[in-house]
C-alpha cells in the first residue's frame, strides 16, 4: 500500500530532491560531452545539443544551433562546467520528468536575456522536432497532456 504525504514523515522515510525523475531501463541515463564554461548545471535543467559544436549545453530559450529544443535534462548528479577544457556529464536521455522538477530558476540563471516564460518552457517541454516524447522522454504534469 502506498503511503499519502502525511504518512510520509510519521514514518521517518525521506523523498530526494527530484523524486518525480526517473530514467527508463539501462540506458535512461547516458554520457554527453559539454564545453568548457564555469556553471554548475543543477539536476532537472534541460538540455539541448549544439548542432553545430556537437556540445551538450544548456536550453536557452530560442537559442540558434539547436540550443533552444530541449532534448535532455541533467540527472542524477548536477554537472560542473570548467573552464580550461570539455566535461563529460551523465543526463536523462529516456524515462520521464515531472513539469514541477524542471529546473526553471536554474534556466533563468544561467541564461541571461533568454528567460522563458512559464507558459514558453511548458510549449518547449511539448515540443520540439522530433517531441521529448518521440524521443522516449514523457514529461509528466503539463496542463492538457495526458
């Protein structure tokens, strides 16, 4: 029997920072290469591939290259940028998110003059070519998907 929210604590039992990600099967969570920076890249932000670098790199809101369609989300671990050189990170590649574990401060931190609205981030969590859905991420909590 599943235990509702007050039971929760009375139990002494504790939920993760993120318990609404989960990878699906052995490769849900795979390796990617980001360029060299200096941000530290919090579980839950979105990720997009530069399509002209190759790079993983943060979602920014109509971002050219590739850079504004998210396409994974960093998880389990945050991913520390360095400056001196590239850093392979492990992100969420397949599985699914909750809307509400998508890390929107971190999106508007780290991307200065892109900030998306909430309503922009829930269109690019729905959308996309090919969808996060088409890709095997289902992004759960959105208003009107099912």
């Amino acid at each position: 029997m599943a235990l509702i929210p007050t039971q929760l604590a009375a139990t002494g039992k504790t939920v993760g920072p993120n318990p609404r990600i989960y990878p699906d099967g052995n490769d849900g969570v795979r390796p990617g290469d980001f360029i060299a920076g200096t941000d530290l890249l919090p579980v839950g932000m979105p990720l997009a591939r530069n399509t002209s670098t190759g790079f993983w790199t943060p979602y920014a809101q109509a971002g050219a290259n590739g850079t504004g369609t998210i396409r994974a989300f960093v998880y389990p671990d945050e991913i520390q940028l360095v400056a001196a050189g590239e850093v392979v990170g492990q992100m969420l590649r397949k599985g699914s998110v909750h809307r509400d574990d998508v890390n929107t401060a971190a999106i508007r931190a780290l991307c200065p003059g892109t900030d998306p609205t909430e309503a922009e981030l829930d269109t690019a969590l729905r959308g996309g070519t090919p969808s996060l859905r088409e890709m095997n991420i289902e992004v759960l909590g959105l208003a009107g998907v099912s």
